[in-house]
C-alpha cells in the first residue's frame, strides 16, 4: 500500500467497526434485545457515575476518590481482553495479517475505530466527572481536557496492548481455560469488594488517602491527578505528572505496534510446538503413576486429576470451589463474625465436585463404560474417583480449618471442626456416588453453561438432593457434638476428629458399594444422559 493511500484506512476501519455491530445485531431479535438492554445499562450506571463525580466537587475526598476510581477502570481495561476475548471481533489482530498493511498507521487506524462502543463512551462519562470534580480555576480547566482524552486514550491503548502481546494465548486452549475461568475473577473480586466496602465504612476513607497519593502517579490515573495538582498550584507537579501519562500513551502504542509486527511477520508456533514430540509427557506420567495405586484404581486416580488439569470445564469447577471455600470461612474471620465451624464450607465445596463425576466425562464415558463389566468393576471406578478428590480435599480441608482457627484464636475447636469436616466430606462423596449413577447429566464442553439444555431439572436434584442427604447423613455427628457441649463434656470434644475420621470413611465405602450394582446395571441410560451436550 502506498504512503499516499495509508491514511485513508482510519475511516474504512471506523466503518468496519459500526458494521460489525450493525451485522451483529442483525443476527437476532434476542441479541438486539440484549444489546439495547446493555447499552441502556451502561448508559445509565454512567450517568449516574458522571452525577456523583460532579457532587463531589469541593470535597475534601474528591481526589481521592477520582484517582482511585480511574485507576481501577484502567485495570478493568487491562484485564478484559485476557477474561473476555471473544467480547469484540475486532480484539483479534491475526484477522489482518494478510492484508498489505504497514503497523503504525494500522494502530492509529485500529486506535480511532477502538473509540466506537459502550466502553470508550462509559470511560468517556467517568473521567469528564472527575475532571469537573477536580478542576478549579482556568488552567485547571485546561489541563482537565487534556487529562480527559488522555485517560480514554490510555484505557484503550492499554486493552489492545494486552491483546495484540497475548493474542495467541486467548485463542489456544488455555485462553479458552482462562475464559471458563472469568466466573472466578468475578466471585472472587466480588468478595474483595465487600470485604473493603465494610472496612470503608467503619474506619472513614481517609485510610484510602496514602494510596490516593501512590496512585496519582501511575497513569491514566496521573492525568487526573494532574487536574487537581494545578487546582492546587502545583504547576510544575501537574506538568510532570500529565507528561508521564503522555508518555504510557507512547510506550504503550510502541508495545502495541511492535506486537503486530511480531504477529504479522513471525509464522505461529503454536503447530511447530505440537508437531515436535513431548519429552516431559512419560516423565511426568511415570512420576505421578508412582505415587498412585497400582492397577485399575490407580489408572482411576491418575485420569480424573489429568481432568482437574486438562479439562477447562472440570478446572474451572475446582479452582471455583477452592477458592471459595477459602474465601468464606478467612473474609468472616477476618472480619470478626465468623465462626470457627464455617471452616466445614471448605468440605462442602469440594465434597460437591463428587456429584455427576460420569457428566463431566462427556461422549469419552462410553470408553470407560467399556471397561466396566461387573459390580466390582464400577466399585473400583467409584473408588478410584473418590480416593482422587479425596487426594486433594483432604489436605485442602485441613489448611482452611487450621487458618480459620488460628486467625479466630479457637486453637482448643481445631478437633472437633476437623472431625465434623470429615464426615461432611464423607457423607458428600457418598451421596454424591449413589446422585451420580442415579441423576447423570451431561455438561456442553463449549460456552458457559454447565447444563445441557432439558436437564436442568436433574442437575438440580442431583446436587441439592444429595447435599440434603448429606446433611441427614453427618447428623449423627452433629448430634453428638452439640450432646457433648450441652452435657457440659466441651473437653471431650477431641474424640469428634477420630470418630467423625472414621465415620466418613465407613459411608464412602458404603456409598460406593451402594452405588456400583446401579453403575453397572444402567451403564447405557447413563452413557445416553451425559453424551446429550
């Protein structure tokens, strides 16, 4: 392409940009639907956004919370291309490497066109209310302009960076895994969030100031800071600190052009990797086989923890409910409302991972069903799948107890809580062999859903049926806890970890035997049922 013709690509991409979305929502009369919906959201969350920057104005909290709030946006920038990069067609700069295009103009042509969407329009209404809330005086003023466009701008480049230097990684396996895994980020964030909303609100945001004022100087949040440094005649200050934002809108667009170059010049490994043979593959097979059972047990074992590895799905399953069942029992301790028996949610997340373990097998169950001839061949497939979660949940349970006693100081409960962990998990792992022969259902290996569509309402009687059996299971053990504390024997309560130890393991194996007759008798209805997605 001639140099004469490179600048005309600017409008063509703009073009290209509203036409996708004109297409888009051409599709369907649902995703016009959910499309004015999201826009009619976005819009009115920004409005509001916009209105309480400007009330802020004259507080003496203004710059604090504008700065931080900006910085935040920017990391939501940062991150969305990684958790979310099917988001926008556009994203994906491997589409043009075919086309006779030189990368600096690209990225300009690529900069302007990014600006067309909701979220330019959503930062756009962010950083204006916090340029007002800052801006004092006609150079303030000035400079909030400047500050403005180089947040947006910012923002932006600092997405596309991230894809165009990571853009192999989000359309192999594991950026699908890192998508699956997006529900995660969210939970867990959502749980950081409440958890600094509540210390904000007993201890004032003057605990945010220190940081307020580390943040004023990394862009785009520098920009802003700017504003209020030259509200405050600090000149020199305000320069500095708008000069380094200019200068992260300059590196970035530098990383985000050399990216494209490396992409539209360098073939992609990812073929030449898979062709060549993978040397670690024995090696790691041989280590991990060595420290299972040997036999059919340990075969078990070994291939439902290469799913907790491989299988975005099953990973996103068990990275969720460890996460969680940590967050829970820690954020309430750490709070001063916890109990020392909310450390039994970490069982009881795990012990959830038992429930449909043929669905999550897929249409690859019919390999396994072929090698199950008899009762005791579903035993020992039972078996091994409960003694491989029970590889994990076991240690995992233990930690999450003995944090959650140390950080509330009950060092004198770390028995019992333990004792009624394991029977929770054992009771769970029982009753979730005897739902997962009873109640399969199959899991869409693609999108989001765990669900196939028409079983829903067997995954809900699967999992809450089986955890309400559960419940009735551990009672036994709960009886004799509370008969221990109302008898006035609280000193015995240590005989609960040997009792509650033994108790679930006795109605695993009970479960287990329960549940291989049904496995090998319905082996066909089962393979049908989680073959549907």
């Amino acid at each position: 392409m001639s140099a004469a013709a490179t600048p005309g690509i600017t409008p063509v991409f703009v073009r290209l940009k509203l036409s996708l979305l004109r297409n888009g929502l051409r599709q369907s009369a649902g995703r016009r639907a959910a499309y004015i919906a999201s826009v009619t959201v976005a819009l009115l969350f920004a409005a509001v956004q916009l209105l309480g920057l400007i009330a802020l104005r004259g507080n003496e909290h203004a710059t604090t919370v504008c700065v931080l709030l900006v910085a935040i946006l920017a990391l939501g920038w940062a991150v969305m291309p990684l958790f979310f990069p099917s988001g926008d067609e556009t994203l994906d700069p491997t589409r043009l490497v075919m086309l006779p295009l030189r990368p600096r103009p690209l990225v300009r042509a690529l900069l302007v066109a990014s600006l067309v969407g909701i979220g330019p329009l959503f930062t756009l209404c962010l950083a204006l209310g916090a340029a007002i809330a800052l801006a004092h005086g006609a150079a303030a003023t000035v400079v909030a302009v400047l500050a403005v466009a180089l947040t947006v701008l910012v923002c932006v480049a600092l997405a596309r960076a991230v894809a165009a230097a990571n853009i192999r990684l989000l359309t192999s396996r594991k950026g699908r895994d890192l998508a699956v895994l997006s529900g995660l980020v969210i939970a867990v964030g959502a749980q950081v969030v409440n958890f600094g909303a509540q210390k904000l609100g007993s201890s004032g945001l003057d605990t945010l100031d220190p940081a307020a004022d580390v943040v004023r100087w990394i862009p785009p949040a520098a920009a802003l800071g700017a504003v209020d440094s030259v509200s405050e005649g600090s000149y020199a200050t305000g320069a500095a600190q708008l000069v380094l934002s200019a200068l992260a809108l300059f590196a970035l667009l530098a990383l985000w052009q050399h990216s494209l170059t490396r992409l539209m010049t360098t073939p992609d490994g990812s073929t030449l990797a898979a062709a060549e043979p993978d040397k670690g593959t024995s090696r790691t097979s041989g280590a991990l086989g060595a420290l299972l059972p040997q036999g059919r047990t340990g075969t078990v074992m070994e291939r439902s923890l290469r799913y907790v590895w491989r299988d975005p799905k099953t990973k996103a399953a068990w990275v969720t409910s460890l996460a969680i069942g940590l967050i829970v029992p820690l954020f309430n301790a750490l709070q001063g409302t916890g109990s020392v028996y909310f450390a039994c949610f970490a069982a009881g997340m795990l012990g959830i991972l038992m429930y449909n373990q043929f669905g999550q097998d897929t249409s690859a169950f019919w390999m396994v069903a072929m090698t199950i001839s008899s009762p005791r061949d579903a035993y020992v497939e039972i078996r091994g799948r409960a003694l491989a979660l029970l590889l994990i949940t076991l240690p995992y349970a233990t930690l999450v107890t003995v944090l959650t006693t140390a950080l509330l100081g009950e060092w004198h409960a770390l028995p019992e809580v333990l004792g009624l962990s394991f029977a929770l998990l054992g009771a769970m792992l029982a009753t979730g062999a005897w739902s997962s022969t009873r109640f399969p259902y199959s899991i869409p290996q693609e999108g989001y859903k765990n669900v196939a569509p028409g079983q829903a309402g067997l995954a809900w009687i699967s999992i809450f049926g089986g955890m309400v059996a559960a419940a009735l299971l551990c009672a036994p053990i709960i009886a004799l806890a509370i008969w221990l504390h109302a008898s006035g024997s609280a000193s015995l309560s240590w005989l609960l970890l040997p009792v509650g130890a033994v108790y679930g393991a006795a109605i695993t194996e009970a479960g287990s035997r329960l549940a291989a007759p049904r496995l090998a008798k319905r082996l066909p209805e089962i393979l049908t049922a989680v073959s549907r997605g």
